[in-house]
C-alpha cells in the first residue's frame, strides 16, 4: 500500500519489513529482467530493481519516487542503478524506455483526472515504439477497503530490536471513487513489553492520512486511451489469471497506441 508517511527515514528503513517481498514483486521482477531499459515510478526502496542487479540485468535501470528517504534505502540496496528524486510532473523522457512499470497500487495516488492525465502523458512519452507500460490497481468492485481495520495489525521489529505495530483505518465511506484513510505507526517501548510507552528513540505513535482513487477497469481504459496508450493484457491476480468482477487487482498492460513517443 502507498503510504506518504514513508517520507520519514525511520519508517522508511521498515518498509520491506511492513511490505515483505511476495508475488506482485515476483511478477514484476520478471518483466525488469526481461527489458533493457526500465523506469520504475514510485519504486520506494528500489527492491525490485536492485534484485534484478543482483540477478545480473546490465541495461538501464531508473528509479522515480517523491519521498528522498525511500531513495536512501534504495540507495544502500544497488548504488549503480540511476534513482531519481521526484514524479512523473518534474521529469521528463522521450522514448528511452522499453518498460515502466508502477507497482505497490502507486497509480491510485493520482486523485485528480488532470493529474492522472499529466502522469500518463509522462509514461507515454517515456516509452519506445514497442514499449509496455505495467501497473495495477485495486478492483473497486472487490471493496478491499473493508479489511483496513483496527483489528488487523501487523508486528515488525526495527533495527533496534522494538516491536512496531501498523494498522489502517478507514475514516469514512467512500467518496465517489476515493478512500481516505489512516495508518498508526505505535513502536513499543522495549523487546518482548506489549503496552510500554515508547523508550527514548523509538518512533512512538505516529499517524498519517492518505487517499486512494478506485478505478473501474473501462475508466482505466479510457485514461490510458486519451493518453495514446491502449489496452493489451489485464490480469485479475499475479499468476497472470484472467480478470474477473470478484479479482482483487486489476493488473494492467498497456503498449503506445501508434508509433513513436509524443510530446517534447
């Protein structure tokens, strides 16, 4: 799940340990492999492309993502891939990429129809002729947001041996296409003290706020068609699965509609 509060160097460090590595890193792993030149946006930790380094890819790997402390740990995990600071407003490519691909629900940041517009602008000029552009979304049909509840907690343990819980929290129903809600970050005192406030440098109690856009599978269409791309393949789960009412994810894989990369 994206969450803008990973900003934050401490929290950042646990996001691997929050999010540990399963399917959806699986699958786009095998896509980074098999691409000369990737982009990956909103590539947080930079774990995907730094095991495709460790599994011997020698082309042109670029990560993108707004939160400098995630570029940290992205940083420590494959020094030699180009990882950049910002979104897809502030860089801009043409053509130079075989694949971008934008993982972890990232896509669902772009609240906005004139963000979202501006977003896949970037991709379709970033890619070749041939290119594919790969994301995924929640199905909104799937009303994922009714298990981001209190009682579902996880435990990590950071770096200094404290136990962190996380849980969501849905504020309201949802509005429209969108779901505002928070994540609670509580770092317990001490190893093994369930309950202890918080012990001089742990993280605390922090919580934060986001909002997701939900995006039925036609108006994911028609985005990316005003955008020049179309539509290939879509997947309902990561074992490449067909797409059906009930999938939890829409996974989506989208080539130029026309030769060659537009705009400047």
């Amino acid at each position: 799940m994206v969450d803008h509060s990973f900003a934050d160097l401490a929290l950042a460090a646990l996001y691997d340990s929050i999010n540990p590595w399963g399917p959806d890193d699986d699958f786009y792993l095998g896509l980074v492999s098999s691409a000369d030149a990737v982009l990956d946006v909103g590539c947080g930790t930079g774990r995907v492309l730094a095991r495709a380094v460790a599994d011997g890819h020698s082309g042109r790997l670029t990560g993108l993502d707004p939160a400098a402390a995630m570029l940290v740990q992205a940083r420590r995990q494959a020094p030699g891939v180009q990882w950049l600071l910002g979104d897809l407003r502030t860089h801009r490519w043409n053509g130079e990429f075989d694949l971008v691909v934008m993982k972890g629900h990232a896509f669902q940041v772009f609240l906005g129809d004139d963000e979202l517009r501006t977003a896949l602008g970037t991709v379709r000029s970033a890619l070749g002729a041939d290119g594919r552009f790969v994301f995924e979304t929640r199905n909104p049909a799937a009303r994922d947001w009714e298990t981001w509840t209190p009682d579902r907690v996880r435990e990590v343990t950071d770096a200094d041996g404290r136990v962190v819980r996380v849980w969501h929290e849905v504020e309201d129903e949802p509005s429209g296409d969108r779901v505002t809600f928070t994540t609670t970050f509580d770092s317990l005192g001490s190893p093994g003290s369930p309950g202890s406030p918080g012990s001089p440098g742990s993280l605390g109690r922090r919580v934060s706020r986001s909002t997701l856009r939900f995006l039925t599978a036609e108006a994911l269409a028609g985005f990316l068609t005003e955008a020049g791309l179309r539509v290939v393949e879509q997947y309902g789960d990561w074992d490449r699965g067909p797409l059906t009412p009930t999938s939890r994810e829409i996974i989506t894989v989208a080539t130029p509609a026309c030769p060659g990369p537009t705009g400047a």
